[in-house]
C-alpha cells in the first residue's frame, strides 16, 4: 500500500472521481430531459383533448 503515501496517486484519484461525477451527471441529466420530453410526447398522443380550460363555463 506504498502508492496511498504517493501524492500524485491520490491527486489524480480525487480529480479523476470529481470529473467522473461531472461527466455522468451531465449525462444522466440529458437522459433524463429527453425521457420527460418522450412521456409527454406519448400523454398528449394518447389524450389529444386536453386543450385549454373552456372559459364560457368558468363565469357561470
């Protein structure tokens, strides 16, 4: 376990571990934005009547 004492070693670990989560962050976040966009896509495919609210019956 000589290469925890290497500072380089433990350097590269910490950058290469916060790049990691920068990188798959970014990732699950794109795949996340166009799965939302695919649900919504398919709800206002399936129910194509839900337009806007009828405001002639709101004054009643």
């Amino acid at each position: 376990m000589t290469f925890f004492r290497n500072r380089m070693f433990l350097e590269g670990i910490a950058i290469g571990g916060i790049c990691g989560i920068i990188i798959g962050s970014v990732i699950a976040f794109t795949l996340g934005e166009s799965s939302i966009e695919i649900v919504r896509r398919a709800f206002n495919e399936k129910f194509p009547e839900r337009r806007e609210v009828p405001f002639k019956y709101l004054s009643q």
